[in-house]
C-alpha cells in the first residue's frame, strides 16, 4: 500500500541494507520512544488514583495490566505499526503529512497561491482512483472538493491535532520528569519530599529547555544508549517481579479482567482508564518521526525490542501490587515501590536520565510541527535556527516556541505539585491526537489508497470506539487537569486561525490590486524613470501579475533598476521539492524591458538555502532560462532545466510569457550555467565565455556556459546584461503592510484583522528574515491593505 513514492528511494525497505536497517532502529531507540519507554513510571499510580478499593482477589490489578496489556497491542502495535506507518508522504509522517496526502488527492488544500504546475512535482504523484471504490472515492473527493465547509472542517481538524501535539510538548516533560524525581519519596517522609520534588523538578526542565539551542547532534549519541539502558532495566526488574512474586499474573492478559474490572469498579475503573491510556503517550511520535527513519526500522525497534520490554516491565509492577495491598501509600508511589531496594537509587538515576530523554523528543517534535504549520501559512512565522552544521534535516530551534513551552510547563508544574492533574491533562491531549489520526487515516484509505468505504468505515469503528472509550474518561476529568490541553489547544486554534484568515485576505486584496500588463507596456521600456545598474528583487506572494508594490515605486521615484525580478518564496503541500524543480522562471513583458518572474518552491520539510547561495542559484536559474527560452532545449545534467514542455508551463492570467520549470545549478555539474567568482582583475570587460570545460580562470565575475551551438546576438548580450548586474550589486524590495479591515465590515472581522492579525503580524518574521538576506541590502515600502 506504499502509494507515494519516496524520492531517490522508491523502495528504501528493498534497498537498506540490514546493517542500515538496525542501525536506524537502534538510533530510533532515543529518538522515537523515549516518551513511550519512561510511561511505566507514571502509569499504575495513575490509573489507581481514583481511590479504587483492592481485595485480595487481585481482581483490580489484574484488569488494570489486562487494559494495558490489550490497549498496547491495539493501538501502538496494530493501528500504528501495522497500518499508519504506511501512510507516509514521500517519506514524512504525522497529523500534517495526512492533510497534505489528502490536499494533494483531493484539492482541498488552502493556500491561496497554487498553481497547476505544482502537480507535475516529483513528490505530488496525484493518483487517479481506479479500483473497485472508484464510485465512492470519486464522489467523495468530488463533494470535497465543491464544499468549502467541508475543507475548512478537514483543515480545523488537522489544527485541532496539531494544537494538542503542541499541548503534550507542554505536559509530557512535566509529567515525566515529575514522575522520574518522585522516586525522592522512598528516602524522605510526606512532609518533606513535597518541598524537594516540585524545586527539582523545575530546574532539570530549566536546564532541559536552555540545552535546546545546542540541538541534539551534540548529545544524541547518548540517547539510544540511554533508553537502551532504562528498557533493559525496567524489563530485567519485571521479569524478576513476576517469578520472585507472583507467576500468575500472566493470567491477566485474558480479556475477560477488563470485563471483571469494570464490572466491579464501575465509574471509578471507568475514570481510571484516563490514566491507563498513558501507556501509549509517545505512539504518535513512532509516525511523526518517520521522516529520520525507515519504516522497517521503526517497526522493528518498537516490535521486538520496546513492545515486549514494557509488557514485562506493566506485570512485574502488577506481581509486585498484587502481594503488598497493605502498603497503601506505596500505590501512590507507583514505578519505585516495586524496584528491589539495592538498585533503587540506580534506577532513579537511570528514570531522570531517559525522562529527559523522552521530553527532548517531544520538544524537537513540536519545533517541527511548528515549522510545518508555518509553511502551510497556518502560523506566524518564526524564527528557525537549524542546531546541525551537516543534517539539518529535523534538527531546528526555534527560540520563541522554546521558550513559551518552558514557561507554561513550569506553570504546570507549579501549579498542581501532583502526577494526578498533569496525567489528567496528558491523557485527554494523547488520545485527541489519536481520534484525529484515525479520522484523517480513514480519508485517507478511501482517496489515496483507493480502498473499499466499508474498510475505512471499520477502521474508524474499531480504534475509534477504543478512542472514544478513553476520550470519554479523560473528558470527565475536565476539572481535575484535562482543561490545560482545552485551554491550549483553544489559544493556538485562535492564534492559527486569526493568521490564516488574515493572510488569505492579504493574498486577495494582493490579487484584486494587482496592476495590468497593458499599464506596463504603455510605459515603455524604460518603464519611464531611469534605469540604475543593479537586480531589483521585489518580493511578491502573487504567482501571476504585477503587484501593486511596483507601481508605488515607478510611479514616485525617479530611478529602478535595470534588471527587476518579482521573487515569489512559496510553500507546496509536499515534504520536499528537489533542487531540480525548486525554480519556476518567466518573463514579463518584452524581452528589452528586462522583467522577470521567478516562483521559489519549497516544502513544508524544507530548508531555506542561505543569503548568498539563493542569489548566486536565482541568477543562474534565470541565466538559464534566458539562454534555453528561444531554443526550448533540455540540458542533460541533475541539476539543469527540466523541460519546457506544456504540461510543465503555466500561463499568467495578465498574458505573461510562460514560465519554464528550471533547476538549481550545481557548481559541479555539466550541462548548465553556473556561476564563477573570482576576485576582481584588471581588465574592464565582462566576458561571457561559451565552452565545454570551465576556462583558466580570470579575475572577475562570470557565467561560464555549457558548450551550445551558436548563441544568439540578443541572448549574449541579455546574459551580458544579466551579469553586470548581479555585479553591480542585488536589493531585496518587500511590502510592509498595514491591513486594515474596510469600512462597513463586522465587528468580529474587524478585531480580528485590526487586533489580532495586526499584532501577531507585527510580531512575526518577515519574508526577508526568511531568506536571511542582509539588513544593508533590505528596502521596505509601506503600503496599507483595506481587506
């Protein structure tokens, strides 16, 4: 059921070698499930924090180890492991690569500056459903596509599980750290431990978030042995409880204890699966983290090394249970109470060790579903710093989320001193990440594997009832805890839906303001004003047309440069755009007046190339549409133009020229234009050098040019033209705009656009922080937006 291909890679699981393959998974050890591995520690005290009444029939716990026993095997192994895992888009995983699977197969995607040539992407590989659902799928994905109720549901769903993601970024390194340092309690009396947990708790998670920045390529080497480690302890103590205790507790992995369990405990065993369903929190980090990873690596990890460690680990701490009911403060304890005491402080040390493990990953996670979120215009932009010199891949910081997560997880911390409220609050935002999951999961069976509606509609059914079934306990609990995750996930809702809506409207007022070509060609060549050497690059977020931006400045200075490029930087909805498509280059107007459009593409996974390395591929990429435009040829090499043939072309509804998909120019590769630099000489002419091999290099700036026939008068010196600009010296010109809400518009639509759009706009990075280019060579003109 691997429907998208993977770029470069078709096949990984084919082609890994399995020494590759079980280093990935040995990696995804300290990656993957660190949250997943440190639930033991939290779990049982949990669930029997509902003042559930033991008895010597053990009847209690045994229910409590058949619950997670069973929820275990459904839900990580089953759902995930066996069916999620192979929804992957191009490789990528989590909430968002499952609305951007169904934008692509159904058109329902919400950014505004689409184009139909996105769709001849490598990664975008829209199938056409076929099979026996063909009826089903097609109207289905037909009343999609025609309801935008029905889109904007699908895309508030999609937010709704990546605000709780966010949220459990918030109250996973609280309740893991919490419950790591509540070993404290054995060593101390109840008076005491309570004024020493909460202070130690505070400052590991402090220094947890101030290690941030360095990223995790300078530590990670330590997290797969860590977690390594925790797994082969707890599992080592569990098989040590069972015999030395209780060998009979394998009993309990019958279902017919749930049946028993619920049967005697009524409301309070029903309350208490909000703390039994902490036994999956981390699952979905196994499908969000699937982009660093294989699925083969994954699934082997957690099937045969972290499933079973944790099923021995969940009945060692049941045998224990199940022969000390008279120690009734021990419950409250949980994981600890059950470890010999010879090795108990080890093991303390160990707990503390792989709960910060586990929160790293869920930080990292929740960096990474900001930067998608962002990308797909759904979040103010913010900084990104990438911590990793070699992989960048993944490995970002982001320090205004960093530090929002660090205060409000200190809050929490604070705020309920107790594992109790902060499990309440875990529980309820784990298991609405997994109903959104098994929604999106079930969309995505019908449109893009073509599956049968009945399968899909089963699917929902079975994991969803189970879902339900612990949505409804940790629901319950709105009071005790589980309003934090509400709270959060309403704040970032807003906040997300004030900057998407504001930034459609931004778009549209951009598109009904946009100035006519005619207006253009009537100005002539030199556009009326002076022509200054130098490229002018105008930041746009239109695709077609001519912002209103321009018009401001022919219009009221004197002067432009001889070159202008409108840039549009552009988010698609697939993980990654390879460097041999990243450009859509046109002309606009005749040749003479020397406009061109260029459309930078980038994934939602993405990395922004740097300052210098954009402009010097820009150029390159124009040069190369410049010298293929009349000819229509296709170099041969990687990294080159890809084709100019129609189904690749776009057409500008303001009858601008075509616009040809051309790739990023390596400086290595033959076949293309590259450019050399070199230091200034002696000689006053620029040459442009045609040949097959690079010339004895001469001291200046140059395109050297792949071995062609014989050029063209008017392309040579186009080129020529091209490159004493670049030399002259590159402005980057954005719009800063002030969006206003018109006259006579509601009061709701004017506090969002003049309050809050507003704010969090003049709180966000701009499109030239995005691109790093340097402050000295940034020109802002303002402009104000009625929307």
């Amino acid at each position: 059921m691997d429907i998208e291909a993977k770029p470069r890679n078709s096949d990984p699981i084919k082609k890994e070698s399995w020494r590759t393959v079980m280093t990935l998974a040995y990696q995804s050890l300290g990656v993957v499930y660190g949250d997943l591995s440190t639930s033991p520690l939290y779990v049982y005290k949990s669930a029997f924090a509902e003042d559930i009444q033991h008895s010597e029939s053990n009847e209690e716990i045994f229910g409590v180890l058949s619950f997670v026993f069973w929820t275990l095997t459904l839900i990580p192994l089953m759902k995930y492991v066996f069916i999620v895992l192979r929804a992957d888009d191009n490789g990528e995983g989590g909430t968002f690569a499952l609305y951007t699977l169904l934008c692509r197969h159904a058109r329902v995607s919400t950014l505004p500056n689409g184009q139909l040539a996105d769709e001849e992407l490598y990664e975008y590989k829209k199938d056409e459903i076929t099979s026996g659902s063909r009826d089903i799928g097609l109207s289905l994905k037909s009343t999609l596509e025609k309801h935008k109720i029905l889109q904007k549901a699908l895309l508030v769903l999609a937010l709704l599980g990546t605000c709780m993601v966010i949220g459990d970024g918030v109250l996973t390194p609280a309740i893991s750290v919490f419950s790591a340092v509540s070993g404290l309690e054995l060593s101390m009396s109840k008076e005491h431990h309570q004024y020493v947990e909460v202070p130690i708790t505070c400052i590991i998670l402090v220094l947890l978030f101030c290690l941030q920045h360095y990223g995790t390529h300078r530590v990670g080497f330590l997290f797969a042995p860590i977690v390594v480690t925790w797994l082969l302890c707890i599992s080592t103590i569990g098989v040590y409880n069972i015999f030395h205790w209780n060998p009979q507790v394998f009993q309990a992995l019958s279902p017919y204890y749930m049946y028993k369990f619920l049967k005697k405990t009524k409301k309070g065993g029903w309350m208490s699966l909000g703390g039994i369903l902490l036994c999956i929190t981390g699952s979905e980090a196994m499908y969000a983290d699937l982009g660093h990873f294989s699925q083969l690596s994954i699934k082997m990890a957690f099937t045969f090394v972290v499933y079973p460690s944790l099923i021995l680990a969940y009945m060692g701490q049941a045998a224990y249970l199940s022969k000390h009911h008279i120690l009734e403060t021990d419950y409250r304890i949980g994981f600890y109470v059950s470890v010999p005491e010879k090795i108990r402080w080890p093991v303390l040390g160990i707990a503390i060790l792989a709960a910060v493990v586990g929160s790293q990953a869920i930080i990292t996670g929740t960096f990474s579903i900001i930067k998608q979120c962002s990308a797909l215009g759904c979040f103010p932009r913010v900084k990104i710093i990438h911590t990793s010199p070699t992989n960048k891949h993944g490995q970002i910081y982001i320090p205004e989320i960093n530090w929002t997560l660090m205060l409000l997880c200190l809050a929490v911390t604070i705020g309920f001193r107790d594992t109790k409220h902060i499990s309440n609050a875990a529980g309820l935002a784990v298991i609405t990440v997994m109903l959104v999951t098994t929604c999106l999961m079930s969309l995505v069976m019908v449109l893009c594997w073509r599956k049968s509606i009945f399968l899909a509609l089963a699917f929902m059914f079975f994991f969803g009832s189970i879902e339900i079934l612990y949505f409804s306990a940790s629901l319950i609990k709105f009071r005790e805890g589980a309003w934090v995750p509400v709270a959060l996930s309403i704040i970032f809702l807003v906040i997300m839906f004030v900057w998407h809506y504001g930034t459609i409207k931004k778009y549209e007022f951009d598109v009904q303001n946009k100035v006519s070509i005619n207006w253009l060609l009537s100005l002539g060549p030199t556009l009326g004003i002076m022509r200054v050497r130098g490229i002018g690059l105008i930041h746009t977020e239109l695709v077609s047309g001519i912002p209103a931006i321009f018009s401001h400045f022919v219009t009221n200075l004197p002067a432009f440069h001889q070159v202008v490029v409108f840039l549009c930087v552009k988010s698609v909805p697939v993980p990654h755009v390879r460097p041999e498509e990243r450009f859509l280059v046109g002309r606009i107007g005749p040749k003479e007046y020397r406009l061109y459009r260029c459309i930078a593409r980038y994934g939602y996974r993405d990395v922004d190339m740097d300052d210098v390395g954009f402009e010097n591929d820009l150029i390159c990429c124009i040069a190369e549409f410049v010298r293929t435009e009349r000819s229509g040829q296709t170099s041969a090499g990687n990294n080159s133009v890809t084709g100019t043939s129609d189904n690749l072309l776009s057409e500008d509804s303001d009858n601008d020229r075509k616009m040809a998909v051309v790739g990023v120019a390596s400086a290595n590769s033959e076949g293309s234009i590259r450019m050399c630099e070199e230091e200034t000489g002696f000689s006053p002419e620029i040459a442009v050098v045609v040949a097959a091999p690079p010339p004895v290099p001469r001291k200046r700036v140059r395109f050297v040019l792949p071995a062609s026939p014989q050029m063209d008068t008017g392309v040579r010196e186009e080129l020529r033209e091209l490159m004493e600009a670049r030399e002259a010296g590159l402005a980057f010109i954005r719009g800063h705009c002030y969006v206003k809400a018109k006259r006579g518009s509601s009061l709701m639509k004017r506090f969002v656009i003049n309050f809050g759009y507003d704010f969090l706009r003049r709180n966000s990075r701009g499109p030239g922080n995005a691109l790093s280019f340097p402050q000295a060579s940034t020109l802002e003109v303002g402009m104000v937006y009625q929307v």
